[in-house]
C-alpha cells in the first residue's frame, strides 16, 4: 500500500507509475523499496518510480571499501545530525538531505532492454533533459557516473539490479544546502565540487516540479 502522499501532479508515463512521497525518513523509503520491488518482480504491481525528499543521511553503496571518503567518524557524524546507512546499492558515499530531489525507479528493465549499463546512461539522459528544461546544460564526464555541469556534479546516480529488475536512482540537487556534502568526499571523487539547480541559475523551483518533468521525459528517453 503506497502512502497517502500521492500527487495527481506529476506527469504519469505510459511505462511506469509515478508517486510522489513527500519528505519521508531513509529507512522509510528503503522498506518501501524492498516492498515495491517484490511486487514489481512478481508482476502484481506496474513499474513504479518513487519521488521523495530525505532529512539528512549519509548511504555508503557497495563499492565502497571502507570508511575513507566520510571525513569524520560515524559517531561524530550522527552528532552533526546525518544519519548513516551502508546500502546495497552500487556507487561509493553520497549524501542526501533537504532540497534534493531522490528519485526510485523500481521497473522490469525486459520490458525495455536487459542491460544495466544502458539502463544507467538512460537515467543520466533523462536528468539531463529536466534539467535542461529548466536552462541548465548538463552532460556527463568520460568514466564517471552521474550528470554534470562543466566539472561540477549535480546529480548522482547508483542502483541496483536483481533479476533484472531495478532499485535506488538518483539525487539530484534542487535548491540543496551544497555545505552538508562537507561531511564526506561525494562518490568518492576528491577532485570534482558538487553543484544544485539553484547555485546554477539563482532560481529556486520546488521538488515536485522537477519530479513532474523527469517523468515526463521518461518514455521519450526510455522507450527511445
């Protein structure tokens, strides 16, 4: 049973489900994965996306292989007020927080190509054109994931795949506080500022707008 947060005002896709969830815990949103995906899997509910905003947390993915890119120990971390998750997704550390737009699509990829690495160039083309919606060019930089403006991040991307069938997505940042990545070393990448919507145009759009317009370019990109 999806929340009572649902919004008619998201563009629905012929090939998925949209849901907008509001502000909703980590942990929340994770069991609320695990759910969908188990339905999605077994075909009693349609491929699904989640839109959401998280409070402050810090999700390590898999790849991952200790604690070297949080800059302070995860005690003192929670005391900052982040929490910590270590998370089954791909991808090193990543934070998300207030004015982030995190997206989960949790969809049957056979009922679009079975191939995770066009899959996640898929995501990365479909940010890239909501954002450019809103006068932002961003494009991608050769062996990294995720979507970017000149050498600044804007959103990462890292998911997970069993039986073809697809979990967790992306943060994109909207109008985010760039301060809060000051806790860790974003994806791991040392040598690259992460960026939001905002710090690019001076233009402050809301969460569900930006979610209405990556799911109004998911067919195009995704069915192309």
């Amino acid at each position: 049973m999806m929340p009572a947060t649902e919004t008619t005002q998201i563009t629905q896709p012929r090939t998925a489900t949209a849901w907008w969830l509001g502000c909703v815990r980590y942990q929340d949103a994770w069991q609320l994965q695990r759910q969908v995906f188990d339905e999605v899997l077994r075909g009693e509910r349609p491929n699904t996306i989640l839109f959401c905003e998280h409070p402050d947390v810090l999700t390590i993915g898999k790849n991952a292989r200790d604690d070297r890119n949080l800059l302070a120990p995860r005690e003192t971390l929670r005391q900052r007020g982040y929490q910590v998750f270590d998370v089954d997704r791909g991808g090193d550390v990543t934070y998300h927080g207030p004015g982030q737009l995190v997206g989960y699509p949790i969809v049957r990829l056979g009922d679009f190509r079975e191939d995770l690495g066009w899959y996640m160039r898929s995501l990365e083309e479909v940010i890239i054109k909501t954002i450019g919606d809103f006068g932002i060019a961003g494009g991608r930089i050769e062996k990294l994931t995720g979507v970017w403006c000149n050498s600044r991040k804007i959103c990462a991307i890292g998911v997970r795949a069993s039986r073809w069938t697809t979990m967790h997505g992306f943060a994109l940042n909207v109008t985010t506080d760039l301060e809060r990545f000051g806790a860790i070393i974003p994806c791991g990448i040392a040598d690259h500022a992460v960026t939001s919507m905002l710090a690019e145009t001076g233009r402050a759009h809301t969460l569900l707008e930006v979610a209405d317009r990556f799911a109004a370019h998911w067919d195009e990109v995704l069915t192309a």
